[in-house]
C-alpha cells in the first residue's frame, strides 16, 4: 500500500498534468486557425490578449477536468 502522502502528490501531478495539457491543447488549436487564417487573408492577428483569454479559459476547463480525474481515482472507479 501506497503511502498517504505518495497518494497525494499522484494525484497532485494528474492535476496538474490534466490542467497544463487542456491550456496547451487550446493554445495549439488557436495558433493553427490564426495561421490558416493568416495563409488565407495575409494579417496575423493573434494578440496577447487573446492568448490571455485562452489560457483563462483551458484553466478552467483544465480545472474541472483535472478535478473529476482525481475524484475518480480517489473513488477508485473502473477505468481510471
């Protein structure tokens, strides 16, 4: 059996990894559409307010994510 704290920092990691992973993923599909829009019209017109608000926005999807994940894997539920 697994120590308390060894359990804990699992599942701190799974967190942290779900999170970082949504906002990167999110940040990929942005870049994508903004250079097809950019080899289609010819202006490049990502801000870095825009990738603020992207990564707001894959935080707290990440967030969420990462939550039911740990909740799963404390639950023990199948498949997790």
């Amino acid at each position: 059996m697994k120590p308390f704290n060894e359990k804990i920092l699992n599942l701190l990691i799974l967190f942290i990894a779900c999170m970082l992973g949504i906002v990167v993923s999110f940040l990929c599909i942005a870049f994508s559409i903004d250079v097809l829009v950019w080899m289609l019209t010819g202006s490049f017109d990502l801000t870095k307010a825009d990738i603020l608000k992207i990564i707001k926005i894959g935080c707290v999807i990440g967030t969420f994510t990462g939550a039911v994940f740990v909740i799963a894997r404390l639950f023990k539920l199948k498949g997790f």
